[in-house]
C-alpha cells in the first residue's frame, strides 16, 4: 500500500485500451472534515481502495475510502469514536459535470475530492455512544433554573400554556 499521502492517481495505461483495469491502495492526506459534532482530524489517515477501470466516459472508480471519525454521544455528550467505510462508485471525465463527474487532468485524477465528498456523507450527523445510551448523568451537568424577574405580569397568558402554571406554584406543605 502505497504511504505518501499523494491522492494524484496517473491513468496514461488505463486511458490507452477500453476496459483496462487496475486496483489501487493509497492512503490519502486532507483536511480536517466536520458534519455537527462529528470530525475527522487532518492527521487521521485515509485509507483509499479503489478498482479503476477505462470507459468510454473516462475513468470509473469503485471501492471503499475508510478513516477514523471522533465525536459526541448526542444524548450522554461523552467523547465516541468509530471506524467510518464509505462505499464509492464514480466517475472521472475529460469534460466533468458538477456534482456528476471528477475531472480527468493531463491523464492523472486526484481522489482528494472523491475522499471529500465520500467521508462528509458518512459521517455520523448525530452519533451514539451506543444505542441504549440513557442520556447525561444528572450530577454531572446540574440544572439551574432561572426565576422570571422581568415583572410583566400584565402580558396576555397563552391559554395552551395555562395548564402549565402550577408549576409556578411553591408545593403545599
């Protein structure tokens, strides 16, 4: 497995017969990616497998783009990290649309984009700690609730929310 780092991919003997084929194994340096509180750091390799293959459109890539991820449990907050795999199936033109197609440049194609886009789609957008996960410990994060000191007793009361009132009310002895 090829490490260092470089997401440049020449494809000159791919381009010269249709159908021609060839797998690949890079890890891939980045940029640190981040969807809510899910995150992959610049320094977590990502390991890229692809198969290429030549067609008539240019270049097809299918394989797998895999990373370590980190972030919060979204009910407990706690620190979690997980093994992200993302399957890929693209492809790689002379004349790419957006969103449809990478670009093909002087026969080489950079999977830095692929990564990209691969690893922000799979990212977890709200990850568990695991899925019976109970939510925060009470002691830990204490609740402090803020008395209504702004004195406009006057404001009209939203009857949907007058059942609510009791609530204000201090307990009988």
């Amino acid at each position: 497995m090829a490490r260092d780092r470089s997401s440049v991919v020449e494809v000159a003997d791919l381009r010269r017969r249709l159908g021609e084929r060839r797998a690949i194994d890079l890890v891939v340096g980045h940029e640190p990616f981040a969807v809510g509180t899910s995150h992959v750091d610049a320094d977590d390799p990502v390991a890229v497998s692809l198969s290429l293959e030549s067609i008539s459109a240019g270049i097809s890539a299918t394989g797998r783009v895999e990373v370590r991820w980190h972030g919060s449990c979204r009910r407990c907050l706690d620190d979690i990290e997980g093994q992200l795999v993302a399957e890929v199936s693209e492809i790689f033109a002379d004349v790419p649309v957006e969103g449809e197609t990478y670009p093909i440049g002087h026969d080489q194609i950079d999977v830095a984009e692929l990564v990209r886009d691969a690893v922000l789609m799979a990212l977890p957008t709200a990850p568990l700690c695991r899925e019976d996960c109970s939510g925060p410990i009470p002691d830990r994060f204490p609740v402090t609730v803020a008395e209504d000191d702004t004195g406009d007793s006057d404001r009209p009361i939203d009857p949907r929310w007058a059942a609510l009132d009791v609530l204000r009310e201090p307990p009988e002895s």
